[in-house]
C-alpha cells in the first residue's frame, strides 16, 4: 500500500498548471507529407475542390479531382497554369492522394528543380490522433497510446517553435517521415487513439519550464542513449536503464552483408576501400552504442561513423548503433540491440510499462525524469 501512496504523489507532482498558455482552439502544423515528386493527384471525393493562396478563399472551383504537375516555370492544375503555389481546400476538408488520405487543407509548391512538395495544413490534434497509427499501434494499451501523444504533442509544438524562430520562411514545420515524426495520414486513424488525444488534450512535457523535443524511438535494447552521441550539442533526458521492452521483436537482431556489397556501399558514399582485412568498433565513453566502424584495408584504416553506416545500408537493416560486428568468410556479420537512435522514450518499453499497469504518467517521469507534465491549452 505504501507503494501505491509514493506513486500516486509522483503522479500528482508530474501533472501541475500550466507555465505557458496557447491559444484555444490550438494551433495548426504544417506537415510536408509529399516532396519531390513531378506531379501528384488529389481526389476529394464527393466533394468538389477549390484552389487558391494561402490567406485567401479557394473561389476556383476544379470539380472533384485535381491534376496537379510541377516543371520550372510552376504548377498546372488538370493543365492550367496556376503560378507557384496552390491551396487545395474542399467542404469535407478530406482528400486522398494515391493510398493515402489526408484532413485540412493541402498546399501545393512549385519547387526551383522542376517538382513539387504538398503540405498538409491541419490541427495539431487532428494531426496527433494519425501519430498514433503511423508510429506505434493503436492496438496497445491506452496508457502507453497517452504516453506516446504527450511526448509526439510536445516535440511536434517545440518545432512549430523552433521554425518560427529560425527559419520563418519555411512553409512547414515538419516532415512525415522517420526523421521527424513518421505520419501516414487520416487513413490510419482509430478510435482508440481518439481516446488517447482526448483524455490528454493540451498535455506537454516541459523541461525547465520551457518545452523541449521528446526525442523517443522504437526500442532501447536495454539502455537508453545520450543525445549528444545522436545530434551535437543536443540535451536530451537522462539515461535509464529499461526492462521493459524485452518482448519488442528489435530487442536483438542480426544482419549480414556480403564483403562485395558492403565495398560497393561504402564507394558510393564516397569511402573508397577495394578490400577488407579486418572490422572493429570503438563505443562512446558514456554508452555501450558504437560511435565508429574501423575497418582495415589496403589502403589503411577507415573511420565510419555508425550513425552513418545506418544511413547507407538502411535503418531497417541495422537497426541501431549498438551492435557487435565480425567478419566471417566473404560476409560481414552484425549481431544488435533495440531499434532506433535510443534517445528518450523507449516505445515497446512503454508498452511494457502500461501491460505491467503503469500509468502514462509513470511512463512519460520514466523516460523524461528531468521534465514535467503541463496542461498548455
């Protein structure tokens, strides 16, 4: 019974008033959820489509269906010119585009290379419910879906922030990919992760009374990670150990590359090697994760950061930065842990904490010990 007592005071003491007050309704984000692409079409269904600029009401009305292609001197919406920039609105504010569907407004770019980007303008709540459904399952327990809004509502609010301050012409403030926040859309909104907006709309984390990016990531492996070892210079909460995403399939992994493949990746990024002798790592002073692969060759010995090493050959295939490597016959053999950078909340651990009866309060002062749940709107 005591137990339950202290973890109710910490719950208590994590949830207090706000220090900064947003305006009601919250704001919009612009997410950039298509880049670089020739053209693009968007259907808005059983409603008819509108283009304008931004600021001003859509009055062209081009029925149901917009083609829209980009080359250097703008963009041709189902053929006519429209100039450099076009927003798609409609009465439903829905739209798909391919096998995606999006809410709120689309903006469509001309970019100076001849393509274009589309950037989704909708309410940050809205936006938080697709988090859900592109970055964990909304088949998880409630409290670990809470966890996870908090953390994606403060992150996505410090770069709305942080754009406005340093880059003011920008026309968004996020991207939906794995360098970001991974948001697929509409389409994978559910019920459950409703909830889990609602029952904690207008929650931040704030760190020092300001709010901070929530760095979180699929799973630790055990132990989570530094932010300045990921990003230079970057703060991010204390390091934990964490038991709780054991039953994440990322826990470990393995990945083999053959010799060959691995020489001709390496060329591409601009590291010449014609052979390979043998293969080491060197870990960071305060982590057991790999800052470098030494690798001997005839031409000497190369450095390659392994946050680097990921990018060439792919985050799905080495998952994380904390792994062993050997070299066996003509393969490179890596033997891993966890999934992801490793900085902030671990989500499968989450998810263990909430089917061990956590609450998402529990979760958030697990993985951010140094910061505090406010109510900003």
């Amino acid at each position: 019974m005591r137990r339950i007592i202290i973890c109710s005071c910490l719950v208590l003491a994590f949830l207090t008033s706000p220090i900064r007050v947003f305006a009601a309704p919250p704001p919009d984000i612009r997410v950039l959820v298509i880049n670089d692409v020739p053209s693009v079409t968007i259907d808005g269904g059983d409603s008819y489509l509108r283009y304008g600029s931004l600021g001003a009401r859509g009055d062209n009305r081009i029925g149901s269906k917009a083609i829209i292609r980009a080359d250097e001197s703008g963009l041709f919406i189902n053929g006519k010119p429209c100039g450099n920039e076009a927003v798609i609105s409609s009465s439903t504010r829905n739209y798909t585009v391919g096998s995606k569907s999006f809410f709120g407004k689309l903006v469509v770019i001309a970019k100076p290379n001849g393509k274009l980007m589309v950037i989704d303008h909708l309410p940050l709540e809205r936006y938080l419910v697709g988090i859900v459904g592109s970055e964990i399952s909304p088949r998880w327990p409630i409290e670990s879906i809470k966890a996870q809004v908090v953390a994606a509502r403060t992150y996505a609010l410090n770069k709305i922030d942080s754009i406005k301050k340093a880059r003011p012409d920008r026309s968004y403030d996020i991207t939906s990919n794995i360098y970001s926040q991974v948001y697929h859309g509409a389409h994978v909104e559910d019920p459950k992760a409703t909830e889990g907006v609602d029952a904690t709309r207008g929650e931040i984390l704030y760190r020092d009374g300001r709010i901070f990016p929530a760095f979180y990531h699929s799973c630790c492996g055990g132990e989570t990670e530094h932010a300045h070892n990921v990003w230079d210079g970057e703060l991010g909460p204390p390091v934990i150990k964490d038991s709780f995403c054991k039953r994440s399939p990322k826990h470990t992994w393995t990945y083999s590359v053959p010799v060959s493949k691995f020489i001709k990746v390496l060329n591409k990024n601009n590291i010449p090697i014609s052979n390979i002798l043998t293969v080491a790592t060197t870990s960071f002073q305060d982590s057991p994760r790999n800052e470098h692969l030494l690798v001997e060759t005839n031409e000497g010995l190369k450095m390659i950061p392994a946050k680097d090493l990921r990018k060439y050959f792919g985050y799905k295939e080495i998952k994380s930065t904390w792994f062993d490597v050997k070299l066996k016959q003509n393969y490179l053999l890596f033997d891993g842990k966890g999934y992801g950078h490793g900085v902030g909340m671990c989500q499968w651990g989450a998810k263990g904490m909430a089917d061990a009866g956590h609450s998402y309060l529990e979760i958030l002062k697990k993985y951010y010990s140094d910061a505090e749940v406010r109510k900003a709107y």
